[in-house]
C-alpha cells in the first residue's frame, strides 16, 4: 500500500503543476482510464484465484516450470478423486520433465489407488531412482511389493526405510 500512496502523491504533483484547465481534465481522464484498466485485470485475477484450474491453465502461459503446474493441476484433480485427470496431467508434468520424483510418486498413487499396480510400481521405482531420500515412494512401494507377494524386494525396501528411520 506504501506503493500506491507514492504514487498518489506523485499523481497530485502532476496534476498541481497542470497550468490550464483542460489538461488537468485530460489528465483526470486518463487516470480514471489506466484505474478502469486495472480494476478491469485486478477482477479477472480474483476470478482466477477463484478457480484453482483456471489459475493453474492461466499460469501455464508464464510458467518458468510447466511441469510443475501439470503436478499441481493432478494433485487437484488427485484430490476430488478424478484420478484419470489426474494422471493425465501427472503425465503432461512427467513428459515435458522426467526429474520429477513428486510427479512419480503422485502418478504412482494414482496407479496403486485405480488397481493398476504394475503402473504403480514403475513410477514408484522410478521415484526413488530420481529421489532416494523421499520416504512415501518406499513406504508405496513395499506395500506394492507386499501385494505382489514380492517378498524379498519388500524386506529390501524395508530395511531402506528402517535406516531412514521412517515406521509404516
């Protein structure tokens, strides 16, 4: 707010030093014209922010990391339990960046809650290839390897997740 009284100060400078009458009438107009225009783009960024998906698609245009907006879109869709979106924007996020271990591990979940263990168990594995250190992917994937009755690689995991001092 500091910002704007800077500036109302400098407009009021401005407009003190206006000699004539219809510059000063111009210049009110252009201002209240530039106030409209932001009040204009200020409304359109609430509705966004009202809307997580329509946010998220609206950041994609000046995203530095779109795969990390993909990741968050999946984790909205994960979350109203619409897992198909959601893997399918975990895949957008995984293709344009294969270093995501979040990612993984979400579309891992995704797979494990769905059925799909085979799935499940690739992405999970390729989880901790990216991110040793990221405890869910083990716990996910022991109990994957528990389902399939892969025995040996869920004691493996386990004593993985015993030295990270991590309890299921």
């Amino acid at each position: 707010y500091l910002t704007i009284i800077g500036v109302l100060i400098l407009f009021a400078a401005l407009y003190d030093s206006l000699e004539s009458g219809f510059w000063k009438k111009v210049f009110v107009v252009g201002l209240c014209v530039i106030s409209v225009l932001f009040i204009i783009r200020d409304v359109d960024r609430s509705r966004q922010w009202a809307d997580p998906f329509a946010f998220f698609e609206n950041e994609l245009q000046y995203s530095e990391a779109p795969h990390e907006i993909h990741n968050k879109v999946g984790t909205l869709y994960f979350e109203q339990e619409d897992y198909a979106s959601a893997m399918v924007e975990f895949e957008k996020g995984i293709n344009l960046s294969d270093t995501n271990a979040e990612a993984r591990f979400n579309m891992c979940l995704s797979y494990y809650l769905t059925g799909k263990l085979g799935a499940a168990l690739s992405n999970c594995e390729r989880a901790v290839q990216i991110d040793p250190e990221l405890s869910n992917s083990y716990m996910l994937l022991y109990n994957i390897y528990v389902m399939t009755e892969n025995l040996e690689r869920a004691e493996n995991v386990m004593k993985i997740l015993n030295s990270m001092e991590v309890t299921l």
